[in-house]
C-alpha cells in the first residue's frame, strides 16, 4: 500500500530492526495489513537463514543425501553405482542454489510489497527513535528481530586455531577437509 509520506519521513507504525526471516515476516505483515513499516538491515538481507543456515545446509544435506540414496541404490532395485563428485562443485551447487532463494528477501522485493528499506546498523536516540547511518526514523512501535550470532566459547587456545562456525563455514572452506572436529552436538553440529 502507498503511504502519504516520504521514505524515512514522518512517523512509521512499526520500525523492524534486522530483516532475518523475523523482521522479514513482520515488516511484510505489518505492509500487508495497510501499516506503515520501515525495516533495517545491517549486514546481509534473509539473516541466518538464508545465509548461513537454513538454506545452505538443507542444500548441502540434500547433495549428501542423494549420493548416500545412490550409495544404496541396490535396495531400490537398481545396480549398485559409487557417486562421482568434487566436494568444492557440491558447494558451488549449494552457493548457486542460495543465490536463486536470495530474491526472496531482497531489498527490491520488501520495497514492492511497500516496506522502507534501510541498509546499515540501527541505534536508538531517543525511546522514539533510530538512527540508521544518519537516518532517523521515528515509530509508535518498534521490533527488534537482531537474531543471534554463533558464540565461540572461552576455550583456552580457541584463538590460536582456525576454525569455521556457521557464519563462515559455507563460503570459506576451500576444499573437503582431510578431518573435521565439530564442537557442539545439538541440532546444527
Ligand atoms: C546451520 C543452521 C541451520 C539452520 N537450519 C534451520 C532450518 O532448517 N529450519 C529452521 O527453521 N531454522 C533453521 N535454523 C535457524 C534459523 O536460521 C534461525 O532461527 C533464524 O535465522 C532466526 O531468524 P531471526 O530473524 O530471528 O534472526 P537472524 O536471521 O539472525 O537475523 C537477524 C538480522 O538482524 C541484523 N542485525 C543485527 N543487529 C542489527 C542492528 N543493530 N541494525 C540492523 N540490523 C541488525 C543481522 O545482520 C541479521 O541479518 C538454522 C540455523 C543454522 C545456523
């Protein structure tokens, strides 16, 4: 919906602060419903999930599982064959399939359904008040949809090694590791 006012003028009803899949939902629901939203982004549009989470590991998982579903072929019927890859087209096919979701939660997209985009770091001024790099933006309400960030644990020697968490793993891992240690046995481990 069109709304009277400039971009970053007067007085939004909701200001959503991080367009990770949270304030994407609330900035398009808050649009869809006739409000006036405005959203910030400091980093990447889509947050964890489309970045480095959800989307790229259930891209992975689903290569490792079609060549595991190969691996066991005989039980479908079919002769045993031994999948042929390289790790590093795996993850090319993992960033390319990333790279077609990404639209979704592009700015372009949040602008069509009529939220205000706003690239960069959010700062309260005022309890009425953000600054966006020298924008300021006022509202009646505000969401703050910051997510989380991995937490590397105060282990002695952590900072000696490399290593990989979920924000670097798949765009900076250059090739299939000779061994790989995770830390941390929930459901991203
Ligand atoms: C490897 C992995 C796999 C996962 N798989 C799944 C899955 O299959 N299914 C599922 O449902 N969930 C999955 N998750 C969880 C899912 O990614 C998160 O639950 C979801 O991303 C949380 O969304 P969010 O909007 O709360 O936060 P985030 O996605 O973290 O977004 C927060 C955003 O706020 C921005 N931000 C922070 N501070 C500021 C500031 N001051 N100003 C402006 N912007 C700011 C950040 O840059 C970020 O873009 C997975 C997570 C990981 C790590």
């Amino acid at each position: 919906m069109a709304h009277a006012e400039e971009k970053g003028q007067g007085k939004y009803n909701v200001v959503v602060i991080g367009a990770g899949t949270a304030g994407l939902v609330t900035a398009a629901g808050t649009s869809g419903l006739g409000g006036r939203a405005a959203l910030i982004e400091g980093h990447k549009m889509g947050g964890d999930c489309l970045n480095y989470g959800c989307v790229p590991s259930k891209a992975l998982i689903s290569s490792a599982n079609l060549i595991q579903r190969m691996r066991r072929s005989r039980a479908f019927g079919l002769q045993a064959t031994e999948p042929q890859f390289r790790f590093e087209d795996v993850f090319a096919s993992m960033r390319r399939r990333r790279a077609i979701i990404e639209p979704h939660d592009s700015v372009e997209r949040f602008e069509g359904l009529g939220v205000d985009v706003f690239l960069g770091r959010a700062r309260f001024v005022s309890p009425h008040e953000v600054d966006v790099e020298g924008t300021r933006l006022r509202a009646r309400n505000f969401v703050i949809a910051t997510g989380t960030t991995a937490l590397v644990p105060p282990i002695p020697g952590v900072q000696e090694i490399s290593y990989y968490t979920n924000e670097t793993i798949f765009d900076e891992m250059p090739s299939a590791p000779d061994s790989l240690l995770i830390l941390g046995g929930g459901p991203i481990g």
